[in-house]
C-alpha cells in the first residue's frame, strides 16, 4: 500500500501538472507492492503508468497538429487543410478493401505500442483506382478517425509555379510531415511519379521524382503520407517498394451499389424500386456518378413536388451521368 508520503507526492505532482514526477511515484509505488507479493496490482500500476504516458503523447501530437491547422509561411503555398468528419463506418468498400483499410487504422491507433516492440506500423501508403471511387474519401476518414488535420498537397503549386524550385519545396513539406503529425495526401501523384523511362521527360520532373524516393524512405515522423492516382500504371516502378501498401479502390459491385443508393436514400421517400434495373444501370459507374444520380433525383422530387422517388427518375438520372462521361 502507497505510504503517506507518497499518497501526498501523487496529489501534489498531479496538482502541479508534473506528469514525470507522477509517474515516477507511481511506478516507486508498484515496486514496493512487488516486493510485498503483490504482483498482479504492481503489474497493473504499470500498465496504468503506460496507458497515460501514451495518452499523453497523442494529446501532445494533437496539440501540435492543430497548431499547423492554418499553415503559415512558404509552406501555407503548398498545402491545403481539408476539414473532414467522415469515419471509415460512412465508407462504402468491398469487404477484402475494407478490411485493408481498417488494419491500418488499427496500427496507427497502436503506434506507440508497435513502436516500443521496435515494429513500425504502415504510414507510406499508394491509392490507385478509377477516379471518384473513394481514395480521398478514404484519406479524409483515415484523418479523421486519428483525430489528425488532412493536408492535401497543392502539385500545381509545387510543379508550376515554383519550376525551378521545386526541391526545396518539396523539401518543406516533408520537414511539415517531420514536425508535425498529420495526413499528407499527394492527390493525382502520377504528375510527378510518372515512370522515369517517359520520353519527352525534363530533368527538373525527374529530379522531383527522385526526391520524393528519397524523402518517403527517410521519413521518421508518425505523419501519414498518402499518395492517390488515376493512373497506377504510369508510375515508375521504384515507387512500390517505398511504400508500405499499395490499395487499389475499385469500380462499385453491386452489393455495394445497393448500399449507396440505400444510405443516399435515408430518408426520403421512394417507391417499390426495381433493384435489377438499378443495379444493371449503375453497373461501371463510380461512387462519386452514382452519388451524383442520386442527388439529382432527389433535387428533382423536391423542385417537382414528386410524393416519393422512383425507379423510373433514378434511370433517368444514372442514364444522363452515363451520357455525360461517354461524351
């Protein structure tokens, strides 16, 4: 049992906000319950001890990470901060991407304990996939589900503007991703991670490409570096094994049709609905064209005062999405 003197030192340490000296009583005051055979209660005061100590830390990454919320100086020219409250729940995937996505998840939110076991969990992840099946979204939920600020980096920026500097820069978001624990998504990263043997290549790109090989294997922060494309088979191949994963997205089945048009649908009237049409006609559309068909519909139930939605008006809107991209 903690003597007086050490009951006092906790509540004096605590009031003081003294976190170290806390600790150090606390696991003073394990170690004498083990002397006394008390092993099961020491073990877990220690286990105690570490759970705050890691707590903690990540409130202290927090902090930091809101600090960079608005970044200033050259690097508020290259990164935008994206506000997100999606989770991975909100997230329609396939069951094997879902289950890739959360394993992810789980090793960021046990960075510490991997750490400790000198393991190092996956943080220098590749998107590839179709556009609008959910790579941003899925960035966005990965952010938010930490408790981490999403940064997308400006390419555009990066490439155009500053041409002729563009490894300094590059180097500044990197020493951001150093410093500050955060999401760091490299969107329509075949701009710069293009394969290197492309003819009509210029030495500056291929500079910016072999600087960003070598910033993404150097990386030592706990920040979370995503790069996402439309184009997976432009990159260079000395891109795959500097990351740790490689996610392909892919166009929506239709088990997971379904489940869209459903949650879009949440609370709005429809009919007796056709799923075999509905789902024949979303088929080869992405999330972000099925999303569109159904706001639309639901627009139109609004502005046309429509009792309930039909399957009729849903064709026709998946139809005019169709119509629009084959243009």
């Amino acid at each position: 049992m903690a003597t007086a003197s050490q009951i006092t030192s906790l509540l004096q340490s605590h009031g003081n906000r003294d976190d170290e000296r806390f600790y150090t009583i606390a696991l003073q005051v394990a170690a004498a319950e083990a002397r006394q055979g008390h092993e099961k209660l020491a073990q877990e005061i220690r286990e105690l001890v570490e759970h705050a100590k890691r707590k903690a830390g990540e409130r202290k990454a927090g902090a930091k990470v809101l600090s960079l919320s608005e970044p200033r100086g050259e690097v508020a020219e290259l990164l935008e901060p994206v506000a997100s409250d999606l989770t991975i729940r909100d997230l329609v995937l396939a069951p094997p991407l879902a289950d890739r996505i959360e394993r992810i998840l789980r090793e960021q939110q046990n960075l510490s304990r991997l750490k400790e076991n000198n393991l190092r969990p996956r943080q220098r992840l590749l998107f590839t996939g179709p556009p609008g099946c959910g790579k941003t979204m899925t960035a966005s939920a990965l952010a938010s589900e930490l408790g981490l600020a999403l940064f997308v980096v400006r390419l555009d920026t990066l490439i155009s503007r500053f041409l002729g500097d563009s490894l300094s820069k590059l180097r500044l978001i990197f020493e951001a991703a150093e410093e500050t624990r955060a999401v760091y998504l490299f969107d329509e990263f075949d701009s710069i991670g293009y394969s290197r043997d492309t003819s009509g290549d210029v030495g500056e790109m291929r500079r910016v490409l072999n600087s960003f090989l070598l910033f993404i294997e150097q990386l030592r922060s706990n920040s979370l570096i995503i790069a996402a494309t439309n184009h997976g088979n432009r990159l260079d191949k000395a891109l795959f094994r500097r990351f740790d994963d490689l996610i392909e997205f892919g166009l929506p089945q239709e088990p997971q049709i379904r489940q869209t048009i459903q949650t879009l649908l949440t609370g709005v009237k429809t009919g007796r609905l056709s799923w075999k049409r509905l789902l024949v006609a979303s088929s080869g559309l992405s999330y972000a064209e099925i999303t569109r068909a159904c706001e639309e519909t639901i627009k139109h139930k609004l502005i046309d005062d429509r009792k309930e939605v039909t399957t009729e008006m849903l064709l026709s809107a998946l139809t005019e999405r169709r119509l629009f991209l084959n243009h």
